[in-house]
C-alpha cells in the first residue's frame, strides 16, 4: 500500500528519454566501406520539472548527440522522446514548432551561436517575434528588457543597444540566456555553457543559472565533460561512455561512492587538496574506441582496470552489462551497468 501511495506522490517527469538511439551512416579511412556508427546507443534518461541532470563523459561518449536528438536537430535512429507527455521524434512542421518555446538550448560557444549583425536587443526580440508573442512591439521591448535584467544585464536600455560582438564572453552568454528564458521554457538543455569561458566568468555564468531555475522552475539538462562541475551543480548525474550511461545517481553517492571502474578513473583525477599523491589517481589509457567497432561485451573493458586486475574475466568480453538498480545511502536512484558492483562480486570474479 505504502509503495502506491508513492508512486501517486512521485512527480511527473517533464522529459524522458527511451531507447535513444542515434546512428550516422560513415565510411572507412580509405572511402571503400561503408559503416555504421553508434554514436548513441540505447539511453533511458528522466528529468524532473525544476531539476539539473548533468550528462558526463569524454570528447566522443555520445553527451551532445543526445542533446542535439532532444532538440531535434538531429533525427534520432529509434526511440522515443517524451516531452510534457508528447514525443517529439516523430513531430515534423508545425506540429513541432509549436513546442518549441517550450524546450530551448543554451550552446557551447557564446561567440558562434549569437549573430553579429543584430543588436543585443534584436537577438531578445528575436525568439518572441518568430513564436508571435507579445501584443505590441512595446509589449515585446518591455519583456526583453525584463529578460536582460533578470540575466544580470544592466543597464538593460544601454547593453540592449550594443552588437553582440562588442561583448565580453561572459555577456554574451548572459544574452543567450535570456534569449533562451524569455520564451519561458520548461526545459532547457545546456551544451557546455561556460567551458569557452574564463575561469573567474564561469562561477557568475552558473550562480545565474541556478537562480533562474530556482526562479522559474526551470529543468536543465546541463552537458559537461567536467565531474567536479556537476558535482557542484546537478542534482543528478548521468555518466556516459560510448554511446550508453553506465552509471547514475545524485552527486552525493556518484562522487563519495562510484561503482563503476569508468567513473571512479573519472572521480580520481578531480583536483582536490586532499589528493596529494599521484598514486591515487587511475589515469586511463588509450581512447574511447571508434563508434564504428563497439567492442563485445562490457563496452569499457578494453581500458578498464578493474577488468585487468580480475584477471581478464571472460563475462566482461561476453556479456553487455545491463544498467541495475543499486541500493545505496542516497533517496536518489543509483544505476550501474557492470558486472562488478561490490567488493564480493570482485573477488568472486577473480576466483
């Protein structure tokens, strides 16, 4: 009885993601063979309204394909991606558009994704004029200049009649977002948004974008290829490696507790004053292989050193790992997709 009463209580997620699969058609080295690429590979993800779930993983893990088939621009291969109960893959022409407002991205690079032949005002403008919103071109200025207040551009009179490209970094940014929360979104998904920046601008970039979604309820799928940034920030993380998460779980227990080998190589090499010897470290070798040839089995096991201190176990070669349920501390669910999970199944796998 107790489990349906919280169940009934659970929230309702604002985005779920189900067997995300994204695939590019590619070719060998010599141009003589045609290949298949994986580049996402069977992701099941939720996000709840007001929350961050951060996507983590090296240059190459898949992070940004999944944001890029959230946005639809890219067309996912398979799957489905319910948005406010609506799946998006199939949505084309005005069907599409019409969520739009709803769901927008913040990108990477505040320097190439801004246009420079409009003004900071103009690029606020922009977003209300292409959805029709707002009575009245003075309605419209009015809700820009709001939108720029609220992203800590002030005097928003004077910044608004500035190019983009006569800002900072840090302010163009701080435009993007606004550009994004002025449609008032219920989901934004963030791709690196302060890894162009400077160091000392990044901390202002983040604080604003807490408060907004403290503010407005906004849910962010924040991508990143930096742990200890998540930490700081998500309520949930997502670690990713080829194409698949293999673990997830709050900060709390993903960083104090990792289960995976991937993800504790990934925790030992955050930079922290307590960590000074070079010993504690595991530094992984070689590269995340080509999404064109995943590996058999457990796709990490060709760099895992859990896989080589166990003696090479023949499951890890045979068998793909499913992404399990753990029981730990946290309320939060903890997933891991290995065969082992515990200090006992370790030494079983030795023997």
């Amino acid at each position: 009885m107790s489990d349906q009463s919280d169940d009934a209580r659970a929230p309702t997620p604002v985005l779920s993601i189900e067997g995300l699969e994204v695939q590019y058609r590619t070719r060998s080295a010599d141009g003589r063979t045609k290949l298949l690429a994986r580049a996402v590979d069977g992701v099941d993800l939720v996000l709840y309204p007001g929350e961050t779930l951060a996507i983590v993983g090296e240059s190459g893990s898949g992070k940004t394909s999944i944001a890029n088939a959230v946005m639809r621009l890219i067309e996912s291969s398979s799957g489905r991606i319910m948005f406010e109960g609506i799946d998006l893959v199939p949505l084309r022409g005005k069907a599409l558009r019409d969520v739009r407002p709803r769901l927008q991205m913040i990108f990477q690079d505040p320097f190439e994704s801004l246009d420079p032949r409009l003004t900071v005002l103009d690029t606020v403008l922009e977003p209300l004029l292409i959805n029709g919103i707002g009575e009245s071109a003075d309605e419209r200025r009015a809700l820009a200049y709001a939108a720029l207040e609220s992203a800590g551009l002030t005097p928003a009179e004077r910044i608004g009649k500035r190019y983009t490209y006569e800002l900072s970094g840090g302010q163009r940014q701080r435009v993007a977002i606004a550009a994004a929360m002025i449609l008032q979104p219920a989901v934004v998904v963030a791709d690196e948004p302060v890894s162009m920046l400077d160091v000392s601008l990044r901390a202002g970039i983040l604080r604003l974008m807490a408060d907004l979604r403290d503010r407005l309820g906004v849910a962010y799928l924040f991508i990143t290829h930096d742990l200890s940034l998540a930490w700081m920030f998500a309520d949930r993380i997502a670690v990713v490696y080829l194409g698949r998460v293999i673990e997830e779980g709050s900060p709390v227990d993903l960083i104090g507790s990792p289960r995976h080998p991937y993800t504790r190589a990934l925790v030992s090499v955050i930079p922290v004053p307590e960590r000074a010897q070079a010993s504690d470290r595991t530094v992984l070798t070689g590269e995340i292989p080509n999404p064109t040839a995943i590996p058999s089995g457990c796709r990490f096991h060709p760099r895992c050193p859990l896989y080589r201190d166990l003696g090479e176990p023949a499951r890890c070669v045979s068998q793909d790992p499913a992404l399990t349920l753990l029981q730990i501390g946290s309320s939060t669910p903890h997933r891991v997709a290995c065969h082992f999970t515990s200090a006992e199944e370790s030494e079983a796998g030795s023997t």
